[in-house]
C-alpha cells in the first residue's frame, strides 16, 4: 500500500478547504446571478495600472520570470524605504507560512499560536511534526499576548500573530506588541522565537489609530518576520503575490529554500504596478469604511451579534442556526459567505464587505433567513 511510504505527518493531514468560484456556484445549483461574500478579496476589482501591466507583459509568458522577483523588490523597497536584502516574495501568503515552516521547524519544537487564528498556522506545524500549543483568545476574541509570551517555553521555536487576526477582525494595539516582543523569553537555544506577524490586511487596519505597523520593530527584534499580501486591498488575488520583511540572515534561509520562479511573470508586473497605485488603496479604504458601518448598523436593527473589524470582513453569529446551515439557505439565495466551523466557531459566519448594492442585497437575505 502506498499509505506505507507516505511521511507520517501526511496521514490524515486535511487540506485547506477554499471557497468555490461563482462559476462553480451557478453551475451546482443553477443559479443565474452569485455574489461572493466568502474569501476578503477585493469588490473594487485591481488597479488600472495592474492591468495595465499585466496586458503589456502577456506576449512574455513563453519565458521564464525573474527567479529574483528583481523589478518588484526594488518597488516595495521604495515604498517601504528598507533595502532589497531585507525584502521576499512568494506566491501568496499561504506559500510564506509553508517557507517558514520549511526553514525552521522541527518535529521537536514547538510553535505558539492563538486560538480561532488563521487556520493555516497549525496546518504548517502538523505538516512538518512540530507540536502546536494554541492560546485561548481574551474575551472579545482579541489574542492574549501575555498569556502567548508565557505559552513559550525552551522548545517553543516559532509565535504567529494575525494583526488584524483571520477570521475575527480584532487587532492588537502597538503597545501590547511592544510589550509582547520585549517580554518574550528565550528558548533552549538562547534566542528568542521567531515570532511572524501576518499583517495581510494591514493597509485597511492601518486606519485604526493604535494599530500598530509591524516594521517599525524590524531593527529591534531580529528573529522578527512581518508579511503582507497583494490579495487583499491590491486585488490580485489570482495572481497570487505575497511579500514579507525580515533581517537579511532569515531572508538569505528564506531565499535559499523557496522554489525557483515561484512568483510568476505576470504576478511581479502587476504587483510591481499596484504598489505605486496609492489612489485605488485609498478608494478601498474609504469603501470599506463607509461599508462597515452600514452592515454595523444593520446587523444592530437586526438584533444579530457581530465583531467590530479592522479588516474587510465582519464576522457575526447566526444562532440559533448553526455556520454551515446559514451558509447553506444564502447559498441558495445567491450570496457565498464563509462557515467557521474549521476555526472551531460553528455559531459564526464571516462575510466579505462588498460594494454598497451587494451589501444591500447581503442584509436583504440575511433578515430573510433569520426571520424564518
């Protein structure tokens, strides 16, 4: 049996489960009209000058692109005033916290992490052996950085932080992170964890006053990774382009282990033209703003509990209904949401904050189903 030669760590191991396509959606059930409320990508679509370049670059693709991701280093450089050598990119965020994985965990160590955070976090440590211990959250499902500082112990090799955190929407302020990276306690190898801060919805946060920008402690702390996606606000999300920030020493690891090409052609272009597109951020910052207090105030007329987010998404609770029965009746009313049964939240929902007339038409639904 081939079962025999699988790696121990595979057996059982369960994929990610994404959110079907709204092609997928019309065909299954037969639907004329779908909205996607499901996976935080961007309603207002990719800048202009993304596609742009993506037209430009198209006649290209019979070559290999730059392994180096060269032209789209020196962007983020310039936007974010840090030398090239402190800068990676991969194909997504999912494809950093693998690299990650890759570069430092062993089945032996032990790697610290928040409950009802990114699932992908856990996923990694199963993958390569490593033992997850998971924090419960504080109330207000806001992470506990005291209680994950004394989580670590001498085998504890890596902390992840989802700021603003995956599905809940909360953040943690920049004094609870400063006071989190300083009080963090070394390990058997007389340095202190790696902690990854995943700040993949980081350009909406930051309109948050307290919210802190997780490269202001790169000089300070320099077992510190901080990544960021063009998924979200930069709507590439099909192109798959993720970016982090580190000391030169865990980039070099970082740079030596990721698989060549592994940002494609047309990915780099885009991303090097979005990253200078500062007009089509502020577009979406202001959309998403308006947007949120109008599902804020509808959700409160409707009586039903949500979470006040920093992100593009809201998380809210369905009860008495259960996750996957309400995503089941809006599925059948033409709007894909998200169940949160897989971050062990079966009462809870998160949706997308789309365009004012899906969200219009996510409220219409949404009294609808709960009304029955």
């Amino acid at each position: 049996m081939i079962k025999k030669l699988v790696r121990k760590t595979c057996l059982g191991f369960e994929p990610y489960i994404a959110g079907k396509p709204v092609e997928t959606i019309k065909r299954e059930l037969g639907l004329k009209s779908v909205v996607k409320m499901a996976s935080n990508e961007n309603p207002l679509g990719a800048s202009k000058k993304a596609v742009k370049a993506v037209k430009e670059n198209i006649e290209k693709i019979f070559f290999y692109p730059d392994s180096n991701s060269f032209l789209l280093k020196q962007a983020l450089s310039k936007r974010y005033r840090l030398p090239a050598g402190n800068i990676f990119t991969a194909a997504g965020g999912d494809e950093i916290i693998e690299l990650i994985a890759k570069v430092f965990f062993n089945p032996e160590d032990e790697i610290v992490y928040s409950k009802h955070s990114f699932i992908r976090y856990g996923m990694a440590a199963k993958l390569m052996g490593s033992k997850a211990v998971v924090v419960p959250m504080r109330e207000g499902f806001t992470h506990d950085p005291e209680a994950m500082a004394k989580a670590c112990g001498q085998k504890t090799k890596a902390v992840f932080i989802t700021n603003p955190n995956n599905p809940t929407g909360t953040y943690n302020t920049k004094a609870e992170l400063a006071k989190f990276l300083k009080n963090l306690p070394e390990n058997k190898f007389g340095v202190k964890p790696v902690v990854i801060l995943d700040e993949a919805y980081f350009e909406y946060a930051k309109l948050e006053k307290d919210y802190p920008d997780g490269l202001d402690f790169l000089k300070s702390n320099p077992n510190l990774i901080v990544f960021r996606t063009f998924s979200k606000i930069y709507g590439l999300a099909g192109l798959r382009v993720g970016y982090g920030f580190s000391s030169e020493a865990i980039v070099d690891y970082i740079e030596r282990t990721r698989p060549p090409f592994n940002v494609n052609l047309l990915a780099q272009a885009a991303a090097a033209a979005a990253i200078e597109d500062t007009e089509q951020v502020k577009k979406s910052q202001k959309l998403v703003k308006a947007e949120k207090a109008f599902l804020y105030k509808e959700f409160t007329k409707l009586k039903v509990p949500f979470l006040k987010s920093a992100a593009n998404f809201i998380l809210f609770n369905c009860a008495p209904l259960k996750g996957k029965e309400f995503f089941a009746r809006m599925l059948k009313e033409g709007v894909i949401t998200r169940s949160m049964d897989e971050y062990d939240l079966p009462d809870w929902v998160r949706m997308t904050v789309g365009l004012h007339r899906e969200n219009v038409l996510f409220v219409k639904k949404l009294e609808k189903i709960i009304k029955k």
